[in-house]
C-alpha cells in the first residue's frame, strides 16, 4: 500500500511552509479497519493500515494530550536536539514543532528518532525533514532497553528535549535504566513525557517513581533538579492522562 504521507511530501503537496499535524491527520487519518491490531495504542506499528489507522483511531487524543503539556509553556531560542523515544510516526515531534513553529525550527540542530519498527520510522524521519530539511535526522532502528548513552548525547552547550509519548507507561523496558543513561551526558535536560492516567499494566506509578527517584539525596553531586512536577488532567472527551516535566542539569556525566 503507497503511504500517503510519503507520497505528499514527493509530490510537494507536504512542504516546510504547509505542514502540520492536522494536515498529516487529514491526508493519511483513516479507518483501515485493523483497530485490534493497535493493541489500544501500545502495538508496534508494522504497516502503512496501521499507522493511518492509529492517527485515525488516537491522533485527537495524541494532540490533546500534546495541547495540554505544551500550552503553558514558552520556548527561549537557543540549540536544541530533540529525542522522540518510541517515536511511532513521529507525532509528537510534529506536534512539538507546531506548538512553537519557526523559533523552535531555527534553533533545532539534530532530532533523533528511536523506535523499532523500519515502517514507522521512515514516516517519521520524513515527517520531521519535510518541516525543516537542514535538522540532522538520526534514525536508530531499535527498542528502548537497547539504547546506548553515546548515542544520546548533544554537543556541548546544546539542550537535549526527551519527548515520551504514551511510551513512559508501557511495560517491558527498565525504565530507571533509560533515565540513567540519559543522564550520562552532561549538560541541561528536559524531559516531556504523557500518558493516560492508569494504574495497571504499568500506568502512572512509572511516572511516580521515577520523579521519587530523582529527588533523591544521592544524586544531588550527579544532577541538579531545576523543575519536576506531575499533573494529571483530562483531556476532551473526559479521557484522563498525567504529564511528568522535569528540567535537569546533569554536572559529572561519564561521556
């Protein structure tokens, strides 16, 4: 099946000047019919069906989320990289260029997108080179608990912006290890993560124990916590979700 995304930004239909996450939603947003195939949001996304199907099926609750975390927030120019952990098709990312467009764009120096299936990360490395072809796209092909600290680290004097959309929540990744590694790298950090509010399964008591963790008294000579704050809301249509911000400054990383 040809993916209409792809196609779009070909044909120059998707452009740097006419791009956005309603309009991805309205190109490609459609019914396959594979909604079981999802796994209520947290499948693997393997084909196109899928991918069109899931910015049908949770695109309104992915932006609204996205809507309510990044609303009050302002965005000061300076280098920034971007890494979309679990990036899917890269919505959030999009959706993050949106909220603070050409300001964001120019001082964007490299976005990296983790995610292990090839099919949603080429739409995703698309995606986020059709907003501004001078960003340097790092793909890496893989699960979260096989990341690497190398290959998360900014340059020097740059802040890295760690994006988890509905991905913090989900089982089967040590959680504290990624945060450590992360962490490995010196400079400023901070973390966006959402997600439904939900105590099985995983849910919110991941996003609890990790702000416990990094208050913690032994840390203080590793990072300096600049803001951490938890805040559970409800989005339109009454669906609940929680939000972890947390801006840190990490003094002595092993990179």
């Amino acid at each position: 099946m040809t993916d209409q995304i792809l196609h779009a930004i070909e044909s120059g239909l998707l452009n740097a000047n006419d791009i956005s996450f309603d309009k991805l939603r309205a190109i490609s947003g459609r019914d396959s019919g594979v909604w079981k195939e999802l796994g209520r949001g947290r499948s693997i996304l393997r084909s196109t069906e899928q991918l069109d199907q899931y910015l049908y099926s949770y695109g309104p609750m992915t932006r609204n989320q996205w809507h309510e975390v990044l609303a009050p927030l302002s965005f000061n120019p300076e280098p920034v990289q971007v890494v979309d952990y679990g990036c899917g098709q890269g919505l959030a990312t999009a959706l993050l260029i949106d909220r603070f467009g050409k300001d964001l764009i120019r001082s964007l120096r490299k976005v990296i997108l983790v995610e292990p299936s090839q099919v949603a990360l080429t739409r995703a490395a698309a995606i986020v080179s059709c907003y501004a072809n001078h960003i340097d796209v790092i793909t890496l092909e893989k699960r979260l608990e096989a990341l690497e600290p190398s290959e998360l680290k900014a340059s020097t004097g740059v802040l890295s912006i760690h994006l988890f959309s509905n991905v913090l929540d989900i089982e089967g990744y040590d959680h504290f290890g990624l945060l450590a590694k992360i962490f490995q790298s010196k400079g400023r950090h901070f973390i966006m993560a959402v997600s439904h509010d939900r105590d099985f399964d995983g849910g919110s008591t991941r996003f609890r124990d990790l702000e416990e963790a990094v208050s913690r008294p032994e840390y203080q000579s590793w990072f300096s916590v600049q803001y951490s704050s938890i805040r559970q809301f409800s989005c339109n249509g009454g669906q609940s979700a929680i939000a972890w911000l947390l801006e840190v400054e990490v003094l002595n990383g092993s990179l």
